[in-house]
C-alpha cells in the first residue's frame, strides 16, 4: 500500500515549470491538481531563491497543499554514459562505481554529482547508465525549492521517472545486486520519446534498464497538427536509426509521453506514418488509465512528467536516479578502534620484551589485512585495465597499413560526386560491417545516381533504401536513409 499522503512532483527546465499534486488511493496514484508556471526569466544561481519564492505564491494560489516534492531536472542537464562493470558485492560495488565514474566525465569529478541507473550482478557483468550532473545546477534547484518553502526528498531526470513508474523494475536499489532473471537470453529494445514543444527526450530500455538518454531540439511549427505529426515521424525514424541494433527485431516500439499539448489523434497519425516496421504506443494512457485531468485543459496534458516524478517518490522504490541522495561519489567513514594494548605496556613494565613482540605481531596481522584488502579491491581496477587494454589494441588496427575504416570511408566517398548536389549528415558503421547512411540531396536524381554507385562497388552489398521523402512541403530537397554491408571487413 502507498498509504494516503500526498507529494508534488516538479519537472523542470530552463524555461518553467509543470507542477502535479499526487495522492494515492487504494494503491493507485490519484492527481489531486496539475499546473504549469512559465518563468520570467532564465533560470540560474543569482535568481533561484527569487523564482523559488514566486512559485511559492504560484502554488499558494492554484491550492497546491503539498510541501514534500520530488524535482525532475531535464536531460539537457546531465551527462550520461552506458557503462560495464564486474560482478561484485552490494560493500564493493560503490568504490567500483566511484572509480568508473571519475573516469568516464572529463569535468573534475568535485564538480559532479553521480549516480546511476541499472541492474548490478554478484555473478557476471553488468551493463548500466552512469548520470552525471554539476554540482552548480544541482545547487541552484536546491535554492529554488528552499525559496518556494519545499523539502526536496529526491532529484531525478524526469524523462526516466516516465520510464521507470510504467517498468518498476528498470533501477532496483543498491542494495540488492541481485542478478536479473529472465526467461531466455534475447534482449527486449524498447525506446520512450517524451516531446515539448521546442524539444524532446529519447531514451532506450533494454530488458527494462535504461541503456541511453538524449536531448533532442525539435524546430518550431506553426502548421497543423498534421506538420507536427510528420515532424515527430521523421525525428523517430533518424533516433531509432541511429541507436537501434542492426538485427533488432520488428516492429520496435516507442512509448510517447506527450508534455506539449498534441492533439488526441497524433499518435494514431505516427502509426499510420511509421507502421509496421515502427509501432507508437500512448505513455500517458499506460502511466494514468483514467487520465489526467480534463483532456481538452493543456495545462493539464503538458504535467505528465510531474506526475510521474511524484510517483516515482511515492511508490516503494527509490527513483530511478536521486542527485540529492546519490548512491555513489560519497566519501566512506573510517572508524578507528582504540588501541588498548598500550595500557598493558605502562603497567607491565617487566613484560616489555614480549609486549613489544606482541605489538609487532599485531602490526604485521594489520598489513596483511591491509594488503588483502587492497589486492582484493585492485582486482576491479585489473578487469577494467585489461578491457581498456582491449579496446587499445582495438583501436591500434587504425594505424596500420591499410586501416579497414579508411579503405572504407575512401569507397563510399569515391560514390559521391564533387558537385555539392548530395550529401552526408549521419553515418553508422558497426563492427559486423553493417552502415546506415542517412544525408540530404538537392534533386532525386542525385540521390539514385549515388545509390546506383554504391551498388556497383564490389566493397558493398545488401544496399536498401530506408526513405526517401521531401524535407519540407514546399522545398526540392530530399531527405534519404541507406542501410548496406561492408564487405571489407568481413
């Protein structure tokens, strides 16, 4: 039972607020109020009490009774990178993650708050999302809440406090560093898109843990709703392109979370655009069945991330990620135990030839204890040089003679011709020699005059064309997806 207290969530970027106050009734999350506060003016340090003390009186008059909260910060705000770490206990997996953590930022890691998302394993290697935000943002929510006279209980990314409330179990606590079951090895790709209107949010969930996180700018439309639609169409086509697997199976599926006020039958306009391959599904009807509020209110469709981060507080589990209670970049207390053994020394003078045996003893058994521990702990760091030391040797194949990326990227560019008619802005190579090419051209003809090209070269085979579609409604240019093999690397 999540009992009856209620809690705000507040998921917040540099331009406002959306503010959702959620009870829970019968174990169910209830929305008790939902608004939206626009800031007037940017948010940082010299203003966050100023702005924190306005919501107050924001949330005083729209009847918002709450003084418990949960903030969701947006992705712009964090740095994230998947990492793998070696099995180990819940006691060592903190200094593992310490150590990894510090290597994976080029920020001074005292300028960080850390921490991460993902399932860990005592018995074999783990995959999970390491998140990093400055210390200084961090801060300045931290003024903003303390301006508005609220007690932050967790800060979290409000894009995986979506994800995490429809999947509990994405983040398990720290605490457990159980393995994972499941019922046979084939990893499940999902992907979760949460839009607003200049930009949106798009994270990757495989078998239910975060593995990726971006922030994406979308250009502004002032069309019809049918515009935006064909927008958000070609910004998941480019995403899921880009980071999905090459042999992932169909169709992949995206979750969308909508926190811009889209109109009802937007998501059935991207299914229409995206079936089969791609299959669209409404985050907001999963995360709140009966809905949010009125559905003709925008101020209430654009607070679906604050309910979601106020429920990831309410529920049982921590949220997916807390920059406010971090689970790893804290210091460890030592404890020191008296020494007593002197005490015997003052009053045993006679014994001082075996007092000072015995002293030495007990330094000796305290070094070797010392020691193991060490070579216990390094251990981890020899795991993580040895596949450093891989991915050296990797790399070290760019430096040869004939390099296989060089000979390559030569054979696609000989494709293209000198005149800048067609050109490239993605392009994917993965270690089983698959690429996907993605580029704009300035005729149709150009883009089949490269495409006939690359089919002719004995270096390419399984040339498909993804899409090929004009990029805006009025203009030539063409906007083209390849997917093809590499034969040289085989």
């Amino acid at each position: 039972m999540l009992g009856t207290r209620t809690q705000l969530g507040l998921a917040i970027d540099e331009f406002g607020i959306v503010v959702a106050e959620v009870g829970a009734r019968s174990g169910r999350p209830d929305v008790h109020r939902a608004g939206h506060w626009r800031f007037e003016e940017k948010l940082n340090l010299d203003n966050a009490k100023a702005l924190g003390q306005q919501l107050r009186q924001f949330l005083r008059a729209n009847h918002f009774s709450s003084k418990q909260a949960v903030i969701g910060i947006p992705t712009k705000w964090v740095i994230a990178k998947e990492i793998t770490i070696p099995p180990a206990s819940a006691d060592a997996l903190t200094g593992v993650l310490n150590i990894q953590a510090e290597r994976a930022f080029s920020l001074n890691a005292s300028e960080l708050v850390f921490d991460y998302c993902g399932r860990t394993s005592t018995t074999e290697r783990s995959d999970v999302l390491l998140l990093a935000a400055r210390r200084e943002i961090v801060d300045q929510v931290k003024d903003f809440a303390a301006g508005a006279g609220l007690q932050i209980r967790s800060m979290t990314v409000s894009a995986l406090a979506l994800g995490s409330v429809v999947s509990r179990a994405s983040c398990p606590r720290i605490e457990g560093g159980t393995p994972s079951t499941r019922s046979d090895d084939r990893e499940e790709h999902r992907y979760g898109l949460y839009t607003r209107p200049t930009y949106c949010e798009f994270w990757t969930q495989v078998n239910g843990s975060p593995r990726s996180i971006q922030h994406v700018s979308l250009a502004s439309t002032n069309g019809t709703a049918g515009d935006r639609a064909e927008l958000l169409t070609s910004t998941i086509q480019r995403l899921l392109l880009l980071s999905s697997q090459q042999d992932a199976a169909s169709p992949q599926r995206v979750t969308a979370y909508d926190g811009s006020g889209l109109p009802d039958q937007t998501i059935q306009q991207l299914n229409e655009r995206l079936k089969p391959q791609i299959i669209v599904t409404d985050g907001g009807a999963q995360l709140l069945p009966d809905g949010l509020g009125s559905p003709d209110d925008p101020e209430q469709a654009q607070s679906i991330a604050a309910v979601a981060v106020a429920m990831a507080g309410l529920g049982t589990d921590r949220p997916p990620v807390d920059f406010v209670n971090p689970r790893i970049g804290l210091k460890k207390k030592t404890s020191r135990k008296p020494i007593t053994v002197w005490a015997g020394i003052i009053g045993a003078a006679c014994l001082l030839a075996l007092i000072a045996v015995l002293v030495d003893w007990q330094a000796d058994r305290r070094d070797i204890a010392t020691y193991a521990e060490q070579l216990e702990l390094m251990s981890e760091d020899i795991a993580a040089a040895r596949e450093i030391v891989d991915r050296i040797t990797y790399a070290t194949s760019w430096t040869s003679q004939e390099p296989v990326f060089l000979n390559f990227l030569r054979e696609l560019t000989l494709t293209f011709p000198e005149e800048p008619t067609i050109w490239v802005t993605n392009l994917r190579l993965s270690d089983s020699a698959g690429a996907a090419l993605v580029g704009n051209a300035s005729t149709e003809e150009s883009f089949y005059e490269v495409m006939d090209k690359i089919k002719q070269q004995d270096a390419f085979s399984n040339v498909q064309m993804i899409h090929l579609r004009n990029v805006g409604r009025d203009l030539r240019e063409k906007e083209f997806a390849i997917n093809f093999e590499y034969r040289g690397m085989k």
